[in-house]
C-alpha cells in the first residue's frame, strides 16, 4: 500500500500535464508494476541510451555505461542503481534522478535531449523508480519474438503506411510494442520509415522495412510496381527452364517489369566461359559457336564447358578459399590432402547437403580424410562456429560473440550455444605448429 501512494503522489508532482497518457499507458507486466526487463530496458534502446555512440560503447560515456543495445539487463541495472554511489536514481524523490533530469535537459547532458516529462516513457521511468527500481526477475516472462504488421504491402509512391509491431512472450500473451521499436529502410529510395513505424513510398521497386525491439528483428516487404501495363500472356508465353526462372518471373509480374530478350550468341559464351570455368572464349571458340546455327547450342555449350577439367580447376579454387585452404595454418601435407578431397568432390558433382555433412561430420586423420582440415584451421568452438556459419550460410555471427546482434536475430546466448556444438571436437597430433611436423592430425 505505501509503495502504491508514493507512486501516486510522485507522478501527481512530475507529470501534471500528463494525467491522460497515465491512464492509457500499460506496462508489459502486472497493471502496478513496471517491469525493468519489459518496461524500462526498451524505453532506454528506443531514446539510444545504449547505443554503441552513447553509454552502449566500450567504455561508456560520461562516466555510464550499459550493455550494447541491453543484452546484459542485470549488468545495467547493477550500472544504474548501484554505481556511481547511486545517484543516477532516487527512490525518496524520483523527479531529481539523473536517470530522468539527464535526457530531459532539467541537467546538462551531452547526449541531448532524449525524454519529454509528457511522456509516458516518463511516466513509467519515474513509476519505476518510485517502486523501488526493482531488477530483473527470472520468474518473470520473457520475450519470445516479435511481429512486423503488415508483413508485405503493395503501395503506390507517395503513399503511407503505418506498421505496427506485435511482442510475443513466453507466457502466450502479446503486446503492441510500436512505440518502443527501432525502425530502419533497407533501401531509402524506395520506402523510408520514422520512427513511430510510418512508412513513405518515395520510389518504385522492392524494399524492406526492419524492425528491432529487445534483440529480436521483424522484417517486413513493401512492393512499389512500375506503371507498366504489361499484358498476363507477355509472362506466360516466356520460356521457363526450371523454378528459378519461374520466381524470376514471379516478381517480375508483381513489381511490372517486362522480361529482358535473351542476350546474343555473343554476349552469352562470354559469360557462359566466364560463369563456369573462369576465362574468356578463345576466337576459334567464339567463331565456332557463332557459325552453329542448331537451336540446341545453348544448352550443349553449357553442357561441354561443365564437363571440361577447367570446371573442376576453377571451381575448386573457389571452395578452397571458402573451406580456408591456407598454407598459413596447415602444413603441406595436410594443405594437399585438404585440397584433393575438394577436388575429388567437385569432379564428382556432389550435393551441396552432402558435402556439408561431410565437412562439419569429418573426422579421423587429417592427411587421410582432407576434410577434417576444415577444423584444423582454427581450434576453438567459437571460430569453429564463425568458420561454419560464414562458409555455409553467408552468415558473420561475430558481433554476437560479444552482444546481441545489431542487425540478425543472433543473440549472445545463441551464439555460445551454437559455438558448445563444436565444444567437444577433439584432435590429436600436431597442434598447428607451421614450423614443424607433416601436418597430421586425428580429429
């Protein structure tokens, strides 16, 4: 009852103007109760507080630091109501707490203005600190993802729309969490966004809009057709050689867009060489194409160059680099061993799931099974896990190593256990030492 009417009586001092906002705004936890984890951890990421330009770096500004867009609310709760003696909070008399004087101005502050005392963000900072600035609770729910309404929309340039994002949380129930979400464009000559979610068509094409709230990333599509009428038998009667031309096709009707002619015969060697084996056509070659007039020639040219040791030399090549097929951290030996087993693969033409069940199941010896050399690269779990991510999903998880992900849904926690699946990889042998032994090692 006492900390019910000392909150009563210290918003009736701080947010005169406010009353009306009072009543609407809902916490994400109990009615009387705000949360730090739910309430005020995305208040502090909405206003930047804990952006890597502000008390989100390395070493903090002014003296304050926080965890990099919040990944550590325990750590930042320590930082806020613990450190500096505690004076960035005052349970007696909020409205003098630098965690509200500082963004509002009423303090000098580096940082700008950042909070307005009409603000329900305000309200709940200050209703928070009145209860006692009450710290993370791990009975409490969490976050489990987030939604980005609408999820693709066909717009016309110079229109808007406004999104909203939706927080699912572990106990089943959602939340509008609209206000306090990060809004970015992928491409701003298509679509910008502000930050209360509005959207505004400024081009045609496709774009994409993200939104970020607590370290979970909801992407949504806007579609901006050209003003082309282009006939539905334009697209039907296009020749079609399997499903990727079918999506191609696809959006190309969605956003108007006339299919392009087929190149030349001239145009198309040229990159045919240059797509599969890595060199140029010679004249004999651009000669002899050039005089075929069958009307299969395409295809059969596609066919010769796939099957020429050239395909197999340059391709190669190109999965050395992406498997780490260095001189820097294997021994010759071993070097050898690793690059025929890519080789040997290439020729073969196996399936991209099998040769990855091949390299992230590998073990035995080194110079017997090339594969294995993928580990012998680096040797801890958490670059075992980068090396895997990056050579087989396109995906950098290095800045998770350290917080949660600016821009992916990698946070921290899932980095680790990702890198704990590489954990009990073992070798025994030579241990990467490049000035001595033959490289082997037993994985």
């Amino acid at each position: 009852m006492r900390c019910r009417c000392a909150i009563a009586i210290v918003l009736g001092f701080l947010l005169p103007h406010a009353a009306a906002a009072a009543e609407d705004a809902a916490p994400a936890a109990l009615s009387d109760a705000v949360s730090f984890e739910l309430d005020v951890m995305p208040i502090l990421s909405k206003a930047g507080c804990n952006g890597g330009g502000c008390h989100g770096a390395l070493a903090g500004k002014g003296g304050f630091r926080l965890s990099l867009f919040g990944y550590d609310p325990a750590a930042d709760h320590l930082s806020i109501t613990r450190d500096a003696r505690g004076r960035r909070v005052d349970l007696a008399d909020p409205g003098t707490s630098l965690l509200l004087t500082k963004p509002t101005m009423a303090v000098a502050h580096k940082g700008g203005k950042r909070l307005d005392v009409d603000d329900e963000d305000y309200r709940l900072l200050a209703a928070w600190i009145a209860a006692g600035c009450p710290g993370p609770d791990a009975r409490e729910k969490k976050i489990v993802s987030i939604s980005l309404a609408p999820a693709e929309a066909a717009l016309a340039p110079g229109s808007t729309q406004q999104c909203a994002v939706t927080a699912t949380y572990s106990d089943g129930s959602t939340r509008d969490v609209t206000p306090w979400a990060r809004f970015t464009s992928t491409d701003e000559t298509i679509t910008t966004i502000d930050p209360s979610g509005l959207v505004t068509v400024v081009g045609h094409g496709e774009g994409a809009v993200t939104a970020w709230f607590s370290s979970q990333i909801a992407l949504a599509r806007v579609v901006v057709p050209f003003p082309h009428e282009i006939p539905p038998t334009v697209f039907a009667e296009t020749p079609r050689a399997n499903l990727i031309d079918d999506l191609v096709l696809e959006q190309l009707q969605k956003l108007r867009l006339r299919p392009s002619p087929p190149c030349d015969d001239a145009t198309f060697i040229r990159r045919a060489f240059i797509d599969t084996i890595g060199r140029l056509p010679t004249p004999e070659e651009v000669r002899g194409y050039l005089e075929d007039t069958s009307a299969t020639k395409r295809d059969r040219l596609v066919d010769q160059l796939l099957a020429r040791p050239e395909f197999v030399d340059y391709w190669t090549y190109k999965w050395s680099d992406i498997l780490l097929v260095s001189g820097s951290k294997l021994r010759p030996d071993a070097v050898n061993a690793y690059y025929q087993w890519i080789r040997d693969r290439v020729a073969k033409n196996t399936p991209w799931d099998r040769l990855v069940r091949e390299v992230v199941t590998a073990c035995g010896s080194s110079l017997e099974n090339g594969a294995t050399n993928f580990f012998a690269v680096h040797q801890d779990p958490e670059t075992m896990a980068e090396n895997v991510s990056q050579a087989f999903m396109s995906l950098s998880i290095n800045c998770a190593k350290c917080h949660n992900h600016p821009l992916e849904k990698w946070t921290n926690d899932q980095y680790y256990a990702f890198a704990n699946l590489f954990a009990r990889v073992r070798a025994k042998g030579w241990g990467g030492d490049s000035r001595s032994g033959d490289g082997r090692r037993t994985l």
